[in-house]
C-alpha cells in the first residue's frame, strides 16, 4: 500500500472553506476510486490551524489517477489558497 501523510497550516480566516472543501473531495474521492483505501483530514488539537491528511493508495498508479481527476483538481486550487503560505509539507510510505 501507497501511503501520504500530508502536513497543513491553514490560514484562520480560510479553516472553514478549505474544512468543507476537503469534505466535498473526500466524499468524491471514495465515492469513484475504488484504489483509495483511506482518505482522511484531522485536526491537531493544540493547534487549531493545523491539520494532517492521510491519503491511502493500492498503489502508485492508483495515486497517479487520483491527482488527473476533474474533482481533484477543483479542490486542490481551493485548498492551496487556504494554506499558509501556499505550501504544504508531504511524506510518502509504503507499508510492509
């Protein structure tokens, strides 16, 4: 299994949007890619702007699809604008 860990500080004027816009996304993402085991946003609860995502693939392929997605593409715009500095920090494993 392919897996992402991604790292976010949010804007706070922008938790609310980029909150509901991962949720649209999320919805989308397991709805038509049956290659997506787990695809889920979390909160670090000291610190209210910052949020960890958690994107489980079969397999890079799988991955490589999910990023030419229309739904994705929307959504990642939306999400880049709400992130600090426009930039997040993301770690790719493999389980074994």
């Amino acid at each position: 299994m392919f897996v992402i860990i991604v790292k976010a500080r949010v804007k706070p004027d922008k938790v609310e949007l980029y909150e509901s816009t991962f949720k649209a996304l999320r919805t989308k993402v397991l709805a038509n890619e049956p290659g997506v085991t787990f695809y889920e946003l979390s909160r670090v609860p000291d610190q209210p702007c910052a949020y960890r995502l958690v994107e489980c693939y079969k397999d890079q392929q799988t991955q490589d699809e999910h990023l030419t997605k229309d739904y994705y593409q929307e959504a990642i715009a939306v999400i880049t604008e709400c992130l600090e500095g426009g930039s997040y920090e993301m770690e790719v494993v493999e389980t074994i």
